[in-house]
C-alpha cells in the first residue's frame, strides 16, 4: 500500500534528535546564556521567577564544545551519556528509564498471558444476538486501557483478531479501528494516570505524580462518551447501507476469508481472577498516589507486584499455564519494547543539557530563548498562550510521535515557560498530553497507526478524510477543557 513506503521515509526519533542536537550547538554560539534571580519565601519555598529579572552572561564561554571532560559543561560528544545518566530515582532520566523498563516488563507478563485477550473474545462471543451492544462496550474498555497503562501498539493485535469478526456482524473494518485504536488513543489523551504520557511529564515538570486527577477524570468521561456515540452512529449507519462505507471494496477480503479459529482456549477462572488482580492493583495504586503521595520508585514497584503477582497465578498447572522461562522472556521482551522510548528521554535530555541546563538561576542559552519566547507572549491572554502551548505540542507530535519521547523533549521548555508567561505547569501538562495524543490519530508519521491501518487494510488517504471531522471535535473539546483549566487556576 503507498503508505507504507511513505512511513519508511520517515526520519527515525534518533536521528531528528542528533540534526536538533545540531541545531542546538550552532544556536548556542548565537544566543548569549542568560539567568533569572530566584527568591523564596519565609518558608523557603521557591517564588514564581519574574521576567524582569533575566539578566545576560558575559563572561561565559560562547558555544558548546565538541567534548567536555568537565561535568559542568556538557559537550556535544558527551551529550548522549550525560542525559542518560542525569536526575535521581525520582525525575529524569535516570528515574523515568528505569520506571519505563519495570512497568514495561510488568506488561509484558500480562500480555503474555493472554487474559485480556481472551476476555475481549468472550465478551464479544455473549452478545452476538444483539452486537451493537459489543460496539460501545469494546470502546469504554480499550479507553480505559489507554488512560491507565497507555494501551497503544497493543491495538494493532487486536484489530487482527477483531476486524474479521466486526465486518461478518455486518460493520466495516472503521468500525474495527474504532473500538480499537482510536478509543486507545482517545483514552491515552485524556488520562489522569497514564504511566507513559501524564506521569512522565509531571515528573519532569515537578508537578506531584498523578495529581490533578478530578478534571482529568472529567475530561476522560466525555472524550469517552463521544467516542462511544460516534462508534454507534457509524457502526448503524454502515449496518442499514455497508455500500456507503469508504472501505466496503476492501472489506472484501474479511467477509469472504475464513476467521481464524481459536487457538488460546476459552476464558476461565484463572483469566477472570487475573483482571480482577489487574483491576485491584489499578486501585492500589491510586491509593497510594492519593493517600500517601507514591512518587516514581513507589508506583513503579507497584507495577511490578502487578505483573508478579498474575506471573504467579498462571504458573498453577491448568490451561493456560507459563512456566517461569517464558515469563521471564515476557518480562524481557516487554523491557526489551520501551528500550527505544528510554534511548529518547534520555538523548532528550543531553539536549537540554547541550543548552546549559533547565535551572533558573544559573545562567544558560536555555534562559534566554525562555525569555524570548515569554517576552513575546507577555501581553497574550494566559488562555491564548496555553492554547498556544496544546499547538506547539500537536505540530511536535508529528516529527516526535513518541509520548514520553516528546514529554522529554518539550517538558523543559514547557514547563518553565508556563511559569514566565502566568500558565501553571500542571496546565502545561494538560496541554502536552492533549496535543501529544490526539494529532496520532491522523498523522502517517505514527508507526503504530500506520500499523493499525496495515491490519484493517484501509488507505491513509481514506483514513484522514474520515477521521479528520472526528478529530475537529476533539480538538474543540481539548481547547474547551484547556480554557477551563486555566480559568480555575488547575494545579
């Protein structure tokens, strides 16, 4: 299909990272380094920097050097090691890789099990009398997947399984990446607890880890039940005319090809007590993030009993058994899969590091285009320059698809400038996780909607035609939320 061939032109994120690394040293010979005073208050709490209070370095050397064997001034040559050894077990990198690695594993056991798989089929199986019922059901789930563990290329499996079985009820293979994919997507952009995109950037902009929740929760709710009615009004719509589908010619194949016979067994007991172990451990989690304020170490930990703890269940003689080895193996292959995500926080890192760093106080090239920048917006609306900031993040998206990939790279810029130009960093969060998510339903540079699209055997250029008004609604409803946020002061 052409677009595939137009995905592999697409630039990897590494190699984006090392020609904006580029950019970055030639622009630090241009831009002077500059630095904001800091004050605290009586209780030693760090003020608000105030714009007047930038002030240019002239006494610095200009540029960044190709290597530095001093710590303090990062090389481009050292940039790589540095961004991936920086930060503490509780922010970047070192905190989030090591977090991203242990929930991926955590994953990876679950997956492996087959348990969610499973339990789609059955649900699936116990309503064919009446399948649009299925329909919204499949959409809340798999949004619930995205908002609590950032279900993503997972969807890709499932539009397998699915697309044959959805087009014989007498759909269309839309329909299919509907329930799948984009209610992932739309669950993912609308999170309060996502693993990969919301607790990311919270760390990295020192926002409390999964706070703010009540809005998002809200947020999530309503993006769902959109969702959830787009779903039915398609899937009726195809139902009365399957000519009117843009996909009906190459639904063929699914409705004239055999569906795949089941080959994992039914659900059983050990599935069901699985995900309610998955459910309860969702729970504790939320506890602990609530109750007792568990940052990364903590919730990573966590994550890991999870996993474990179903590792354990399915190590019981019965159907469906893993033995230890193959457990292991999921937990490698899972770490083995965020790998390259770990690569990107981390080389993101050296980029900011090429720039002298994040910290106010201490003067760098950094400061000085957040001053530019804030300059700039000083006489814009609070709500303007946010709504500003969820556009930047929705144009990054397309060159950085990867969530916290881009919450690497973009949070401390972001962070900060909200703070200069009156935006609070917990709205600047909302906005990256909005403009992160939603610009992946449509852009071909997203390997896994290409993925997706490839597995429902549907044209990018059909696909972007139909989503697209879908998307606008989206993107109304993000700018809505964002506007709300900033009128109540969300922290």
């Amino acid at each position: 299909m052409s677009h595939t061939t137009g995905a592999r032109r697409t630039p990897d994120t590494l190699v984006i990272l090392f020609w904006v690394a580029v950019v970055l040293v030639i622009l630090s010979f241009l831009v002077p380094a500059g630095s904001f005073q800091v004050e605290t208050d009586a209780d030693g709490q760090v003020l608000p920097v105030e714009l007047s209070s930038f002030e240019l370095d002239n006494q610095g050397p200009p540029g960044t050097p190709l290597f530095n064997a001093d710590p303090e001034r990062t090389g481009f040559l050292n940039a790589p090691f540095e961004g991936l050894i920086s930060g503490s077990r509780y922010s970047a990198a070192i905190g989030i890789m090591g977090f991203l690695l242990v929930i991926g594993g955590a994953f990876g056991i679950i997956m492996k099990t087959g348990c969610i798989d499973r339990g789609i089929r059955a649900l699936i199986s116990r309503t064919e009398k009446d399948p649009i019922v299925i329909l919204p059901l499949l959409f809340f789930l798999f949004s619930l997947g995205g908002a609590i563990f950032g279900m993503s290329e997972e969807t890709i499996a499932f539009v397998i399984l699915l697309a044959p079985i959805i087009v014989r009820l007498g759909y269309d293979a839309i329909t299919a990446v509907l329930v799948t994919f984009v209610a992932s997507r739309v669950g993912f952009a609308a999170s309060w607890m996502n693993p990969f995109n919301v607790a990311i950037a919270q760390g990295i902009a020192d926002v409390p880890l999964l706070s703010g929740a009540p809005l998002r929760v809200t947020m999530w709710i309503l993006f769902t039940l959109v969702g959830m009615a787009v779903t039915v009004w398609w899937a009726r719509r195809v139902h009365a005319n399957p000519e009117s589908s843009p996909v009906h010619e190459s639904d063929r194949y699914f409705r004239e090809s055999e569906v795949t016979a089941d080959t994992d067994g039914d659900f059983d007991w050990r599935d069901a007590t699985a995900l309610t172990m998955i459910v309860a451990g969702i729970a504790w989690v939320i506890w602990g993030v609530t109750v007792h304020q568990y940052f990364i170490p903590e919730i990573a930990a966590q994550f890991f009993t999870i996993g474990f703890a179903v590792g354990l269940l399915y190590l019981l003689p019965g159907p469906h058994r893993m033995d230890a080895n193959h457990q292991a193996r999921a937990f490698r292959e899972g770490s083995a899969s965020l790998i390259p995500a770990v690569l990107v926080v981390g080389l993101a890192k050296g980029l900011v590091l090429l720039l002298g760093g994040t910290d106010p106080d201490q003067p760098s090239v950094m400061n000085t285009i957040l001053f530019v920048l804030a300059s700039g917006l000083t006489h814009v609306p609070e709500m303007i320059s946010a709504w500003l900031m969820f556009f930047v993040q929705a144009l990054i998206n397309f060159l950085v698809p990867s969530g916290s990939g881009q919450a690497a790279l973009t949070m401390p810029l972001m962070a900060p400038l909200g703070d200069l130009v009156g935006v609070t960093r917990q709205v600047a969060v909302l906005c990256f996780q909005l403009g992160d998510s939603l610009t992946n339903l449509i852009i071909p540079t997203s390997a896994t909607l290409m993925g997706v699209l490839g597995a429902a055997r549907i044209d990018w250029a059909i696909w972007a035609r139909w989503i697209l008004p879908i998307l606008g609604i989206y993107v109304a409803l993000a700018l809505t939320f964002i506007g709300v946020a900033v009128a109540i002061g969300y922290s």
